[in-house]
C-alpha cells in the first residue's frame, strides 16, 4: 500500500499569497491527481462513516473504489498525535496499491461537435456533508450532460451559519448532439441545486 503523512504548511512561503496549514483538501487533491491517472474517476468514492479509530471524526474519509474499502484519508486523532508526540494537524493518506495502479487502455472519441456550457453555483450546507456526496448528487442529477464539476471554493466563518459552510463549483455540460442553450443550463442548475437542498440540506447562495 501507499502511505504518507503531511503536516505543516500547504507551500512554501512566499511573499504573494499568504501562508495557510495544509488540510485535507490538499492530500485529498494528492489522491485525485493519482486517481485520474487511472482513467476512471468515477469508480472511485469517499465516505464518512465506520472510519477507524486512529482519525479523526468529521476531517477524515473510507477512499473506496467499486464501493469497496482501499483506503483511509484525514487527520490524524488529537489523542494519537498528543500520545505520539505529534503537532495538531497531521493528516495521512493510506490507499491500496493495486487500485491505483489499475488503468484502463486509452480508447479514442469522437471530438464532439458541440461545445460545452459553464455554469458556476455556490451552495451553503451543514459542515460534515463531504464533498463526494455533493459530487455524487450532482452526478447523479445530471447524469450524461455533466461532463465536469469543479470544486473551486470552499469557505466557513463570518457570513456562513455555524456548523454549515459554503462550497462553490463549476458544472461543465454538454450535450453530444445539439449545443445547449441558456435555458437548458439554467435548467440544469435549477435541478442540481434542488437536488442538493433535497439531500444535502443545502441552500443557494446568492
């Protein structure tokens, strides 16, 4: 298996953006990048139950492939890193080596003909709803003409409810055989957005 512990800052110092811990998001970015190497995303999941006892509960997630288990992500339980001595924000990374190393042979597509649509919303919901059950929802909402959801912000603090937190992505959509009008974006985003508040206990943000 693959193992690796990160902690510390998420870059190096530098004098244009300011310095931040790294968090989950960043080996859960780590993962992704290793994932798409496979060919196949969306055989892979998170989830945030039955984790075991050494992460921490609401920072740490089940990596699954095919809803199989292979692997753990989050940070390391405050009790473990007191007792090892470690600071408060050790995250490990933990997957299977034979999923990560499966990948598919390339097949080739049609260029499509048609180009694709962005549209970008931002939701506000409860703060353990993690984001592959979002990905998931959408996904499964939107099913052929979601090409693409980007996750490209995540915030929590002053002007978000506590215990809730605000996530933003970008929906790329495009249909194989006709180019998709405003309307029917719109109405992708409508039916995403109800699909999140049905459940994900999400509200749009303005």
């Amino acid at each position: 298996s693959l193992a690796t512990v990160a902690s510390g800052t998420a870059r190096a110092e530098q004098w244009g953006e300011p310095s931040r811990a790294l968090d989950f998001y960043d080996l859960k970015g780590d993962l992704d990048a290793m994932i798409a190497w496979g060919g196949e995303p969306r055989r892979w999941s998170l989830q945030t139950d039955e984790l075991p006892g050494w992460l921490h509960p609401g920072r740490s997630a089940r990596v699954l492939r095919d809803g199989v288990t292979v692997g753990h992500l989050g940070a390391l339980h405050p009790q473990l890193a007191k007792a090892l001595d470690l600071g408060p924000d050790v995250h490990v990374l933990e997957v299977a080596l034979e999923p990560l190393l499966a990948r598919r042979m390339p097949q080739a597509r049609a260029v499509p003909r048609h180009p694709s649509v962005r549209r970008d919303i931002a939701v506000e919901l409860p703060e353990q709803v993690s984001w592959s059950r979002i990905e998931q929802t959408v996904r499964g909402t939107l099913g052929e003409l979601l090409k693409e959801v980007r996750l490209f912000d995540r915030y929590s603090g002053k002007g978000v409810e506590n215990g809730r937190k605000s996530v933003a992505m970008g929906l790329i959509l495009q249909d194989a055989s006709r180019t998709l009008t405003d309307d029917d974006a719109d109405r992708c985003v409508r039916d995403a957005v109800a699909a999140l508040e049905k459940t994900c206990m999400a509200r749009l943000r303005g």
